[in-house]
C-alpha cells in the first residue's frame, strides 16, 4: 500500500482548513473563467468537478496546483499559497511530453523527485525505493526499465500518477484523467485511486461521467464558471441542478442509476462492480 510521506518546506497544521478557496475569480482578457468561488475542502476527501466544456475546470485546477497566477481572490493550502508546497501533485490532461525522448518509466517516475533532490546531488536509494514503490502501487514495477513509448494509453495515465506519488502528494489534482481510456483501462485506474486514497490522500478530479462521480466521489462540485452546487452526491445530481449548469447541453438527466444524456463527451461505467470511494 502506498505511504504518504510528505516532507513539505511548510508546516501542515491541523488548526487551519486543509483547503480553503475564497472569493476566487480568473479571466483570461475579457473572457470571465471564474466567478467569485469559495468552498473549503478537508483532508482525505475525493472531489469530482463536473460542468461543462469550458466550465472552467482545468482552470481551477491549474490554480490550485499554483500553475496559474491568482488575480482575485485566495486559495490557501495548509494557510500558505499553493506554489509554496511541494505536496500538490497535478496530472493535466494532456500532458506536454515528446514521447519519442529517450527516458524509461523508472527515470519518468524520479522526475517526482526532482524538488526534493538537492542540487548537485544524485538520488538516494531512498528516493529509488520511493520510486519502486509509486510503481507497484499503480501496478507498472515490470515496466521499470522500459522506454514511455511502450506504454499504452492506460499506462501512461498511470504513469504519470506514479510520478506524482513519487513527489509524496498529499492532494492530487487531476483533470479528466479517464478521457481516452477504454472500460478497463478505467476500473484498473478508479481502483489505483481508490487505494492512493486509502492512504489519507485528498483527490480532486475533473470529470464528465456523472455516473463515476456519483459513485466514486464523497463530495461532489457542479461549475460553470461559478459554482451552481456543492455537496455530496445525492444532494447535488439532481435534474435542476444540471438544468441551470447546462442550459446548452443538458437532454435529460436522473440521478445515480438511470441514463443521462448532457453531451457527446459524457461517457459511463457500465455495471461496474467497482467499490467506491468512501
């Protein structure tokens, strides 16, 4: 099982709110991303983030990874901005890599590591067994000292969890990693976050399968530039809820086991016997 030992450079106090966002807006020109988000979210929780394209989802998350800069408003992580932790661990989705670049899944995996190595110094077999282990967790060890361009896509998306395992994130950011991922590939990927999150890891994960976030996810955000609902499954998968969140996509909606319909990229897990997350 994967241990989280994060090291930060800040301390982590239990007297101030794991995650607290408040009064945040972003816009990119005159284009309005975010409007006036405030929540606050505790340790060990799964979040799904849901809207539509274009909601504003990877821009949240980019912001709380502390990739973006802050224009309006405040996001404190432990009471201190995001950007000066080295426990937020961000999977875009679509990470910029060449996949041609001569590097094997062990060194992809280290490059976690990076911050936490001092400079001029080369990595510790302590740094190589935290590797081996982020490896077995998300079930890639017989892929150590293979090239990246051997993986397939499910791979690869677990690949690059692995490499945030190996930073010791204490919250994990992630933005729409089931995307292109086949039904297995999905439920072997669910699983992996599911015993990460065993481990006491905060999950916030941008997705459009109403189905997997109601299933798998103990809180639940509907965004569309502002925040429409916010609050476990059953209290925010409701038909007016995505009405009013969807003006333009929604078709039909019912909540938890029915079909839904919102657009051509919301996909689901059929009879999946997957446990969730709890």
């Amino acid at each position: 099982m994967w241990k989280n030992r994060t090291n930060d450079q800040h301390v982590h106090s239990s007297e101030v709110p794991f995650l607290q966002v408040e009064q945040l807006s972003h816009s990119f020109g005159e284009n309005l991303a975010l409007d006036q988000l405030q929540f606050t979210i505790q340790k060990g929780e799964v979040i799904g983030l849901v809207g539509p394209n274009g909601a504003g989802k990877s821009t949240l998350l980019q912001l709380l990874a502390g990739i973006l800069p802050v224009q309006q408003g405040k996001i404190l992580f432990y009471g201190t901005e995001p950007n000066k932790h080295l426990c937020i661990g961000y999977i875009p989705q679509r990470p910029s890599i060449r996949w041609n670049f001569p590097i094997t899944v062990n060194e992809m995996v280290m490059m976690g590591r990076v911050r936490k190595i001092p400079f001029f110094r080369l990595p510790t077999s302590k740094d190589w067994s935290i590797v081996r282990q982020a490896l077995e967790t998300v079930q890639l060890e017989s892929f150590a000292s293979k090239p990246i361009d051997a993986l397939s896509g499910g791979q690869l998306q677990r690949l690059f969890l692995a490499r945030a395992l190996a930073q010791e994130a204490e919250l994990l950011l992630l933005d729409e990693p089931l995307n292109h991922l086949d039904q297995s590939s999905r439920k072997l990927f669910l699983q992996t976050l599911q015993q990460i999150h065993s481990s006491g890891t905060t999950i916030i994960l941008a997705l459009h399968d109403l189905i997997i976030a109601s299933k798998y996810c103990n809180r639940v955000m509907v965004l569309n530039q502002r925040i429409f609902a916010f609050g476990t499954p059953k209290q925010v998968l409701s038909d007016t809820t995505f009405y009013q969140a969807y003006p333009t996509h929604f078709s039909s909606f019912q909540a938890f086991h029915a079909s839904l319909l919102l657009d051509d990229s919301c996909h689901s897990l059929e009879d999946s016997d997957d446990e969730p997350v709890s």
